[in-house]
C-alpha cells in the first residue's frame, strides 16, 4: 500500500509541475494602464528568460551586448528595424536578433503590439544599450 501510495503521490506531483511549466499567451494581460510598453517576465533561469511585451507605440533602438534574442508578434504588426534594415511584421512573425544587434519597432496596428520575447543567457536588464 506505501508503495501504491508512493507512486499516486508522484505521479500527482509530476503532473502538477508538468502543468506549471505550460503557459498560454492568449491569457495574459497588461494592467489596465500603463503607459507606452508593459512587461511580465514568463520564466527565467541561468539560460533564458521568456517575456511579454506589449507595446502601445515604440521600443526606440537599443542593442543587448551579451543577450540573442528571439521576438514572437503575438498580435499587432509595425515596422521592425534590425541592424539598418526596416521590415513590416505582424502577428505570426518571428524576429532573430543576434547579440550586439541594434533592433527596435514602431507599431502601426490600431491595436496594441504583444510580442514574446526570449534572450539568453538570463536576462537581468543590465546589458540594455540604447541609442540616441
């Protein structure tokens, strides 16, 4: 019986942290005001660090020094400058933006921009240049 019990335990357990470890995008949301962006740290660790953003005008150009990055468009679209170059993006999108890399965007949806971000290694703020 110990070992039946054992085993429910564990598997509940599991279970639990197995749902945990499941987010959906679709059911976050921003504060009801705040002003041009709005970010909520997803997950984090030694390796990556997930976020939402939403964004009611611009993310002006900034670079990380020591952070890549991945942009998921959740919803919205806008005009992503990477590097000198300048792309229409919308929902469904997927930016890779390289370590060093000057990136940002200007959204032109009637809507506010949400988009997940993920940079690695784990991402504290400190690395965060902008330009002028």
């Amino acid at each position: 019986m110990r070992i039946l019990n054992s085993l429910i335990i564990l598997f509940i357990t599991s279970h639990l942290m197995g749902q945990n470890a499941i987010t959906n995008f679709n059911f976050t949301k921003p504060p009801l005001e705040y002003d041009n962006i709005h970010i909520q740290r997803i997950s984090s660790d030694s390796l990556s660090s997930t976020f939402v953003i939403w964004i009611k005008q611009k993310v002006r150009l900034h670079k990380h020094l020591y952070h890549r990055e991945n942009v998921i468009i959740q919803e919205g679209s806008g005009k992503f400058q990477l590097k000198d170059s300048i792309y229409n993006v919308s929902a469904g999108d997927i930016i890779n933006i390289p370590k060093n890399t000057w990136h940002g965007v200007t959204k032109n949806s009637k809507d506010v921009m949400k988009v997940i971000s993920i940079q690695s290694p784990e991402f504290f703020g400190n690395d965060r240049v902008f330009k002028n």
